[in-house]
C-alpha cells in the first residue's frame, strides 16, 4: 500500500514538474517576442499581454515604455483607455433589462425613447434595440459629424452628457436602411446609455458598477470622468512629425457609453470568458447574442460581441482603436483560452498581429 501511495505521488510530482517546464518555456518564448516587439528603449510605446491557456497557466508580460516623459517602463497594471470594448459591458446591462422584461430585443425607439430624441433621428420608428446592439440601426456616427469635432476643440475637456453628444447625429442622413446590414456607429451605444440611464433612474457609472463591475471583481474598470482616476493610468501616445504625442489632454468625449471605460489587462482578461459565457432565460437567448453580422474586414458583430475567426477557431471578445490607445480582448472557447493585449501607442492591426504569434507560442501551430 506504501509502495502505491508513493508510486502516485511520483506521478503527481512528475505531472507537476511537466507543468512548470512548459510554463516557463512559454514564458521565456513570450518574453522573447514581446521584448522584439515593444523594447523597453525608450524608442517604443507599451503592451501588456496577458494569455491564460491550458497547459501554460496564466502569462502576464509587459515590454515597452508606459510615459516617455518620464522614462518609466510599463507595469502589468497599468489602467489604458479601452475604448471600444466599452460596448461590451453596457450590451451586458441592457441584457439585464431584457431578462426583467423592461426591455425587448425587437422593441422600436418610439417605446422607449422621447419624441423629442426619435423625431430627429431618421427612421426612428422602424429601429430596434436589437439594431442599436449589432449595428445595423443605419444611424449615423455623432462623432463624425465636423461640428462634433470643432466642439471637442473649443472645449477638450467638456464633461459630455449623453443626449449633447446624441445631438450630433440629429437629422445626418442615415448610413443605411434599419437592417440593411453592418454599418458601425457610435451612437447606438450612445441611445443604450440613456436607456439604461433613464431604466435605471441612475448615470451610467453607477449602474456598471452596481450590475456588472463589482459582481465581478473588476476594481481595476472604471467610467472616466464619472469615477476619479486611479494610480496606475498611463498616457496614450500619437506619432506625430516623426515623434511621439501625448494624447491624454485630446479631447474626444470621455466617459461616455460608446468608449468611456479605463481598465487594465488583468481585468479584461477576467471578463472576456464571462461576456462569451452570458446565460439568458428567454428562448434562444445565448443564441441570439451571438448571431452575427459581417462587417465587411472579415470580423463579425454579435450583440455588443465580436467574432473573429482564427487558425484555433472562433475567437469571441472585442477590440479598440482610439487616438493612443488599442487593444484586443478575446477568448478561444475550443481551447479554454483567454488572451488581452493593451497598448498606449501600437495600431489594434498591429496588436492584432501580435496576438497570432502569441497563441502560437501557447497553442501550437494549426
């Protein structure tokens, strides 16, 4: 009985020693790549990398200057403007208003919205929620609009409420007709927000904290301008006649539902498997939220998800570009795996790139 006992814990201790080895050889290849990527020469901006793959564990890197201005390197909990992947978080309250039958995925904007918001929005009454959701409202992109951006210049650090910047897209012609497909707008998530605002009776920051960042853990996701900053908020860089810009005073309407979240890669990579994960009561509600529109560069729109397919199959999560900032949020549910990639300076193409040579390393070549 001695004998077997021992013979298992060999097993096990052998099991456990396999495990380290690869998860350091993973670690030193990553380490490598990222190094050759984004040096810590003062020359390059920053990424923070995490990935978490079966057979390697979770890997947390960072390569790359975090504030030239400063000289200081990147830290694996630097908080970066996320931008885009915003959107994921607010579809996931609207989900909760649609699961307390507030609210339906076919519902039009004239039953939930004042007259005085629908009648300058061409089509109003043929939009759906579901058509704010995945895109395809036809609505024009407020921020667009010359005189949106004239106003950010006048006033770079306005505090915008969501109905000044929805005033924008006011009487633009439509991008398309409600459903006629893709058509990426800002503005539909700028419409969720006051729907969840006006749900709710309560702003935004406060609701993403209530129903989603707190049930979570996600101390490190914040609304910007809503919430104070925290330690840790890095600059975002522009190149700019051959030189590196601070984008931080840029005024771009901050805090908002279209792009306002400030996170960092521990945090996203934490919520990216929960988002593809949502758990509905209705009918074919999982399904729903993962039916897809093209949107025409080979990626897909779910309801505030992406779908991008790669050589390990689907990956579900979001990315990000804004003046600065990029980043790449998925996970890979046919191996279990996660990966976040943020940056205060690359392109979300080039990220985009760099996550295919770093699921390489993790997963093997296929």
């Amino acid at each position: 009985m001695k004998k077997y006992i021992l013979m298992i814990v060999g097993v096990a201790l052998l099991a456990l020693a396999v495990g380290c080895k690869a998860q350091r050889e993973a670690y030193d290849a990553l380490d490598q790549l990222m190094r050759e990527r984004f040096p810590a020469d003062g020359t390059a901006t920053a990424v923070v990398l995490v990935v978490d793959a079966p057979g390697v564990g979770e890997q947390i890197l960072r390569s790359g200057m975090g504030n030239l201005e400063r000289n200081e390197a990147i830290k694996s909990t630097s908080h970066f403007r996320i931008g885009d992947i915003t959107k994921t978080f607010v579809s996931t309250v609207v989900f909760q208003l649609i699961e307390e039958g507030k609210v339906g995925l076919d519902d039009t904007l004239p039953q939930h919205f004042a007259a005085e918001i629908t009648d300058n929005i061409p089509n109003a009454q043929d939009i759906t929620i579901r058509q704010l959701l995945n895109m395809s409202s036809g609505i024009a992109d407020y921020r667009d609009n010359p005189d949106f951006v004239a106003a950010l210049t006048a006033d770079p650090f306005k505090h915008w409420q969501p109905e000044e910047a929805l005033a924008f897209a006011y009487g633009q012609e439509p991008l398309q007709a409600p459903g006629a497909g893709f058509a990426y707008s800002n503005t539909n998530y700028i419409l969720l927000q006051i729907l969840i605002e006006q749900e709710f009776s309560d702003i935004l920051a406060e609701v993403l904290r209530d129903r989603v960042l707190d049930k979570l853990t996600l101390d490190d996701t914040y609304l910007e301008i809503s919430e104070d900053i925290a330690v840790g908020y890095v600059p975002g860089y522009v190149m700019e006649n051959g030189r590196y810009a601070d984008t931080l005073s840029l005024g771009d309407a901050r805090g908002l539902g279209d792009e306002g979240l400030i996170s960092n890669a521990l945090n996203l990579a934490e919520y990216v498997p929960a988002l593809y994960e949502r758990s509905f009561t209705w009918e074919n509600g999982r399904a729903e939220s993962l039916a897809t529109l093209p949107m025409g560069n080979g990626d897909e729109y779910g309801l505030g998800i992406m779908r991008r397919d790669s050589a390990w199959g689907p990956m579900w999560g979001h990315d990000n570009q804004q003046p600065g900032f990029a980043g790449e949020m998925w996970y890979l549910p046919d191996h279990e795996t996660t990966i976040v990639l943020l940056s205060n300076g690359a392109t979300k193409e080039e990220l985009a790139a760099f996550a295919n040579e770093v699921l390489e390393v993790v997963l093997g070549e296929n």
